[in-house]
C-alpha cells in the first residue's frame, strides 16, 4: 500500500512546480497555452512522478535490413552477456522479422518490452517483483523476484528473459543473477541521469528509434506520433504499451 | 591519547560484532584500505547498520529512482572506495578472500547474497559520479 502512494504520489516539489507554472498560464493572454518546458530531467533525489510517461517510437520503414546495432548496444550497455546457448541466453531486445505472405516484402523490427499502461507480468507475479514505475517503465525487482516466470508466460511479446545460469562481470548500474527474470529497462539507468535516452536509440544509425516522453506535447515522440498513424502491437489486448509501431 | 582511547574502542567494537572474546585465536579481519577522505557515516555506524541503509536504499532506488548524490547508502559507492587492487591495478573483486566485504562477513559467519547479481568490481563507467559529492 504504502509503496503504490509512493509510486503514484507527487512530490511536493513537483506539486509545487506545477502550481506555479499554472499560475504563469493564468496570466497569459487569453487563448495562447503555455506548455511546462520539458521536464526530461528531475533533480537527483527527487523521486519518478507520473508527470512522464516514457515511451519509444520504431519505425518499420527506417529499420535496416540486417542491422543488430540496437541489439548489440542494448547487450552492451546492460552487461547482458551472450553465451552462444540461443534457446537459454537472456534478450532483452531482438530483431524481429516479418514476411509478407501475398507480396514476399521482408523486414525486420526490434521488439522488446512494450512498457505497457497495464501489464499482464504485473498482474500474475506473485511476490510483487514485477512493477510498474510512475514514470511508465516496466521493471523486475530482483530482490524479491523468486525465478517463477509467471511473468514469462503472461507477456505477450516474449518479452522477458529467465537467467539459467551464473552471471559474472554484471554492469555496475545493471545487476543480475541467476535465477531471476529480467527484461528490458528503458535503460532506466541512463533515464535517472538526466540523459534521455536509452542505448538502442543512440546505436541506432538509422533514426528508426525515437525515445522520448509520451506525456509532453512538445517531444519528439509526441510530434511525430501526432504527424503519422503508429500501432500498438496486440493493441486488442488493451494494455496501452508505451511502445509504438510505425509502418507495420 | 584521545586517538589511542577511540582504537581501544574500536577493537572493543569488533569482540562485540564477532560475538567472541577469544581475540588471539581468531585474527581480526583484514582488508585494504579504502580510497577517499571519509565514510558516509561513522565507522561505527556502519559496522552495525550498513545492512539496514543498504536495504532501505535499495527499495529508494529501485521505486523511485532514486540515485546519484542522494542515493546515499549505494551498494555500488561502497565498492567504489573499498574495491582493493593487485599489483598490477587490477580491481579485485569485493566479495574475494581478504576483501573488504568477505573479510568481516567470513570473521563474523555472515553469507552475503548481494554478488549474487551485483557487479563485485567499480565499474568502468560510473554514470552517476557527476552527482556524487563527497559526503558532509
């Protein structure tokens, strides 16, 4: 109970913020809105709010054929360590790939946790490990996660990983171990450190990655989904993913 | 005098956290000398509460994305000073015989399951020093 307030309660800072940035729409011309200034960064120690909501934007037509750079990055950056086993290594993003049954047309999209609004792995685990952050970024809390995959089982992207085996040489930022699930983080690591980005969108050459908070007008995720359609994938499913497909 | 009282202390400290008083059978524990001007609380502090901080930080950072310069008790700040190093300058893992971690927690029969997942070593880039000022 106490840390789902935590988790969705605003900080009297940011309360504070708000209400004064209110104030300075207030006494604007009537007609003309002043958007809050992007807040892509919180002061270190001030904790996540809902005011974000972090979200990705792939786009299909931009995604090279044959490129792993974002998979590559993204293994690279969490310390997420290949052992040539495919059926038990962990992945936290992969390369997808589709065909076009009546046309022959191929391509490929990374697909990796979805970061959903309403998540089937929150639902099913039952130690509480699996969790939403008020900021919208799905996360395994490893301490308490006991290795049931329940999880697994409920995601319908195949979007988490189980650790079969012992893992040595962990990113410092990236803890993991046996015996536990993981999956991606939004590179929440590099999120907290003000960057705004995650490893898959800066390796990608291509800009078919864009990152950026769903909650602002003014982002670039935000533009861009307002310019052109994008999908959800399974968006029958009704979790509201923070991931979002284009050209698919 | 005052420096030989506060040692005398201290080595009384340490029978009481190993539960014995046989001080000349079992060594006290040994481990390298950490690096920077001071800890981020009293030594003995932390001797006692250092499992309690880290748990607490632990639930801080993990929900609500708590680090940097605020994250206080950081697992990962307590092996950047307390990492000790080869000859060669190469980082020794913390959880190793004779380190910093291992040495207290084997003299005092306590498991540590922390590297289990936790990276033993600094890491090679630490994202969050910008932040980190040295502790008041």
């Amino acid at each position: 109970m106490e840390a789902s307030e935590k988790m969705t309660g605003q900080s009297r800072r940011s309360f504070v913020k708000r209400t004064v940035a209110g104030a300075a729409v207030a006494s604007i011309a009537p007609g003309v809105v002043l958007h809050d200034v992007a807040q892509a960064s919180r002061d270190p120690g001030e904790a996540v709010t809902n005011e974000i909501r972090w979200g990705m934007l792939i786009d299909a037509n931009k995604c090279a054929d044959g490129c792993t750079d974002c998979v590559t990055a993204c293994h690279k950056e969490n310390g997420v360590h290949q052992l040539g086993r495919p059926a038990t290594d962990a992945q936290w993003i992969r390369k997808v790939h589709l065909r076009d049954k009546q046309t022959g047309k191929e391509y490929g999209v990374p697909v990796m946790c979805q970061h959903c609004e309403h998540p089937p792995c929150v639902d099913v685990c039952p130690t509480g490990s699996s969790f939403k952050r008020a900021d919208g970024i799905v996360l395994v809390d490893k301490h308490i996660c006991i290795g049931c995959r329940y999880c697994m089982m409920a995601c319908p992207y195949k979007a988490r990983s189980f650790i079969h085996e012992d893992v040595n040489d962990q990113a410092a930022h990236a803890p993991r171990g046996k015996g536990t699930v993981e999956s991606c983080t939004f590179c929440v690591h590099k999120v907290d450190a003000g960057e705004g980005t995650t490893a898959c969108v800066e390796a990608c050459q291509h800009d078919a990655l864009i990152f950026g908070d769903l909650n602002d007008p003014d982002s670039r995720i935000s533009r861009e989904l307002t310019k052109y359609p994008s999908r959800q994938l399974r968006a029958d499913l009704h979790l509201n993913q923070g991931v979002r497909y284009r050209n698919i | 005098m005052k420096t030989i009282l506060t040692q005398l202390l201290l080595v009384g400290l340490m029978f009481v956290v190993g539960g014995t008083v046989a001080g000349d059978r079992i060594s006290l524990p040994k481990y390298p000398q950490p690096v920077g001007e001071r800890c981020v609380e009293p030594t003995d502090i932390m001797r006692r509460e250092h499992m309690n901080f880290i748990i607490h930080q632990r639930d801080e950072t993990v929900y609500r994305g708590i680090r940097g310069i605020t994250a206080r008790h950081s697992l990962k700040d307590c092996i950047d000073c307390h990492t000790g190093y080869d000859d060669q300058g190469k980082a020794l893992p913390i959880n190793a015989k004779g380190q910093f971690c291992e040495s207290c927690h084997s003299y005092t029969a306590v498991s540590i399951d922390c590297f289990d997942c936790h990276r033993t070593t600094p890491g090679e880039v630490n994202r969050m020093r910008q932040f980190t000022a040295m502790p008041k």
